[in-house]
C-alpha cells in the first residue's frame, strides 16, 4: 500500500479513540455531524492526486521501492524540493476553499525536523528509528499531525521548577522500561488530531538540564491507550441567516491531548532526555512549519484580494482613486508574500542533509502576512461598507412580500444582481471572523516569536552595513 483513498483514509479512522467533543464521546468521528465536516476537510489531502493537473505535486516515486507515495513525506534535499513542496500546500489549501487540509503538512515538518536533529545528535539509533518511522508513514500513507504547545501552566517558569502548581504542565518521562517509555501531560491547540492517523509529539521550548525528562519526542497513534483529546467547538455550517451554498463548508477542530500514562515503544522515541538537542528540534520545526504557513496563507490572500475587488465592483466605485489606492494595496500585500515564500525556498540551506528554507526570508514573509492582515481587513470592510452588518437576511429574502424592497433598495451597481451582492456580503463575514484573525496571529507563532528570529538573522546584516558605512565615513577601525 503506498496511496490511501479519502475513503480509505476515512475507515482507518474508526479505531476506538478517545475524542470528546461539547461533553459527550465521540464513539465514531466519521460521523459525527459536526466532526464530519473536519474529516472532509483533511480527506482533501487524499483527493487531490485524482485530479490530474495536480498530481504531480502530490506524488513522488519512492526512492527504495520505486511505488508511488505522498509528496509530503518525501524529505526535501534541495530548492526545488522546497517549491514544489509549498506549491502542493498551495494546491491543497485552494482545493479545500482556503482550508489547509493538515493531513500531512505539518507532520511531514516534524519528520525533517526530527531527522535533522537525530543527524546532528550523531545518533544512530534515533537517525534508524526516524528514517524506519518515515517509510512507516509512507508506505501507509498515514496523516499524521503535529503536537507541540504544551499547556506551560506559570509561563514565567520553566517545566521543572518548583514553583509550578504540578510537574505535568509539559509532556514528560514518567517511567523508563526495557521496551519503552511512559509519559504524561497535555498538549493544546493541536489541529486537525481528532482525525488523524499518528501524532508527533515534540518539545515547544528549549529544555535546560534539570529539564531533561521534558526533552522528548515521540510519535503515538491517535487511538493509543491513555490518548485522551477534548475538542473546541466550532461553527461547521453556514448559518441559516446566509444565502445557501452547496459548496463544502471547511473547518478544523483544535485540541487539548492528554497523555495519561501513556506507553510509547523505543522505536518511537526520536529523543529522551537529551535536552541540548532540544534547541535544533524547536527551532527547525518552527523555522519548516512557518514555512508551511507561509505557503497555505497565499490562497488565504488571494480570496481577500478576490473579495475586496468583487464588493469594490458590486458597490460601483471599483474605479475611484481611493478605491485603486486600496485594491493596490492589496494586490502588494499579496504579490509580496508570494515573492517571499518563494524567495525563501529559493535561498535554501542544508541542514545535515535535509533542505530548510531562508529563516529571514520565511520569517519575514510569515511576520508580512500577519502584521498587515488587519489592514487588508479593513479595506475589505471600508469597500463593503454598513451594509457588511446591517444587510437583511436570507430568511427576508425568501419572504415574496419582502424581496422586492430587497431587490430594490439593497442593489449596487447597474446589471450587478442583488443576490450576487448580499451573497458577496455572506462570504466577507466568513472570511474575517474573529476566530481566523486568532489564528493569522497566533498560528506558527506571534508576531514577536518572527520579530526575534528576524533580529537573530539580522545581526549579520546590522553588523555588514555598519562596516560599510563606517568605510565610506573613513571611521577609525578601533572605534
């Protein structure tokens, strides 16, 4: 088996998990009404090789056995690797309406993160677990995602010091056997792990040496016993004031993972204990997966951009100067992104083998995305005007002694109908909501976690252009 169907994927779900969700077990997530909608939502991922334009980006050959296999698990070695990779995220997320379907993204960061680190460690049992774990994933075709943030409980402390209410804030060693490990503790905001395969679990923070039994990664299947995940609950449908769209509603659930003395066999221990190679571990997935985020925020932009030129049209004034002014504006916050994410994987370097994309550049096009993405907002609602929050709903509509008024006073520009106007309108409130603004925020980071690994990367150029500019003021060297 190399490729799994969106069915296949599906079934392989139905393994007597631990899911709760809005106080009540989840006895088959597949089913659910609501969870549903998020199991579709990764499926995509498994869609995508059946459209055949795509599948190039979705499937390589596999190196060992010839059999084709995921894209996302095939470990980048160069800047090609790198484009094509981001170029499949992109795909994914167009396919999935702005939507990243998380089956295999994030997961696929940890995998070159863990092997990056294993490779500088120098140790040979983590570099086999890692690389016999991988082909696992490939031959499998598994999802697999990615739990990072810990809980943190006093965030001004460290996971061991004593002054934290309970040692279990951090994921951490509770028991060492001959065949394995026990460990405890939670995770939160974890995407998409309701309806995943597997789950990586790594370190969010680099550990000192008294916290050695928190420097652990490791990766579980989701229905592993102990594995307990309690869901955020979400909007999963359109709401009944919205014009009808037949097209699938997208959406993820976040969860808080539990590990309650849960058994992780040693050839899924990637490192236990070695606290110094925890600083490589965070940082080179935190460098890979805001590169993923990078790459899914392009679609995410283009429907912004989509938006505020179809309302600026449906309202008339799509050729007022101000108007351009802001499309303009627009159409620079898209254009740079995709300059930079692309430039980032263009300006690689190897780490031990494995491609990783410029910290600046990635850094700098994730910090672009998220620090502007308020004023796009609000061009798109000074475009859209009052009638954003004030227009009639869906249910006036279908009222035939209303609709007339409707159609009459809440039309725009000329030959534009009203319908194509208010849908617009549904589709705005969509997209800004305040639960994606969190999420553009706070997702591979905040804005300072980009601010400082810009100022890391920086210190060479600070340091090269005041050479330069002390040469040209002819400033004495001992100064």
């Amino acid at each position: 088996m190399a490729l799994m169907t969106a069915d296949e994927y599906r079934e392989r779900l139905r393994d007597g998990r631990e899911v709760w969700y809005k106080g009540r077990r989840i006895e088959d997530v597949t089913l659910d009404p609501d969870i549903r909608v998020c199991v579709d939502t990764m499926a995509v991922d498994y869609e995508l090789p059946e459209h055949g334009e795509l599948r190039h980006l979705g499937v390589v050959r596999d190196p060992e056995t010839g059999e084709e296999q995921s894209r996302y698990y095939h470990i980048p070695r160069n800047g090609d690797d790198l484009l094509l990779h981001q170029e499949l995220i992109v795909a994914g997320t167009r396919l999935g309406d702005g939507f990243i379907p998380f089956a295999k993204d994030i997961g696929a960061d940890v995998l070159s993160a863990i092997e990056i680190t294993a490779r500088r460690l120098g140790s040979q049992d983590y570099i086999d677990r890692i690389g016999a774990y991988g082909r696992y994933l490939r031959q499998n075709d598994l999802a697999v995602v990615a739990a990072v943030t810990d809980v943190k409980g006093d965030r001004m402390l460290r996971p061991s010091d004593p002054g934290q209410a309970h040692e279990d804030y951090y994921v951490h060693v509770v028991e060492r056997r001959p065949d394995g490990i026990v460990v405890r503790g939670a995770k939160t905001h974890i995407s998409g792990a309701a309806y995943a395969h597997e789950m990586f679990v790594i370190p969010c923070r680099t550990m000192g040496e008294a916290d050695k039994d928190y420097a652990l990664a490791f990766a579980v299947p989701c229905n592993q016993p102990g594995v307990r995940q309690i869901l955020r609950p979400f909007h999963s449908r359109i709401s009944s004031l919205e014009f009808p769209n037949t097209r699938p509603v997208r959406v993820h659930t976040e969860s808080l993972v539990i590990f309650d003395d849960v058994f992780v066999p040693w050839e899924r221990v990637f490192l236990d204990g070695e606290w110094q190679a925890s600083n490589t571990l965070v940082h080179s997935f935190a460098l890979l997966h805001r590169r993923t985020g990078v790459a899914y925020r392009i679609p995410m932009s283009e429907q912004l951009v989509g938006v505020a030129q179809a309302i600026a049209e449906y309202n008339g004034v799509a050729k007022a100067p101000h108007v351009v002014e802001k499309l303009t504006d627009m159409v620079i916050y898209l254009e740079t992104l995709k300059g930079l994410a692309r430039a980032s994987c263009l300006d690689y370097t190897l780490h031990d083998g494995v491609a990783v994309p410029s910290p600046m550049l990635t850094n700098l096009a994730k910090f672009h995305f998220a620090d502007r993405y308020h004023d796009m907002v609000k061009i798109i609602e000074d475009l859209a005007g009052g009638v954003l929050v004030t227009a009639t709903t869906y249910a006036d509509w279908q009222r035939d002694e209303l609709r007339p008024d409707i159609e009459k006073y809440l039309g725009g520009k000329a030959g534009i109908p009203t319908e194509a106007r208010l849908r617009m309108l549904d589709l705005i409130r969509r997209l800004t909501r305040s639960e994606l603004e969190t999420i553009v925020l706070q997702g591979e980071g905040s804005l300072m976690a980009q601010r400082m690994t810009i100022f890391f990367e920086a210190r060479r150029i600070l340091q090269n252009a005041k050479a330069l500019v002390e040469e040209i003021a002819q400033v004495p060297r001992e100064a």
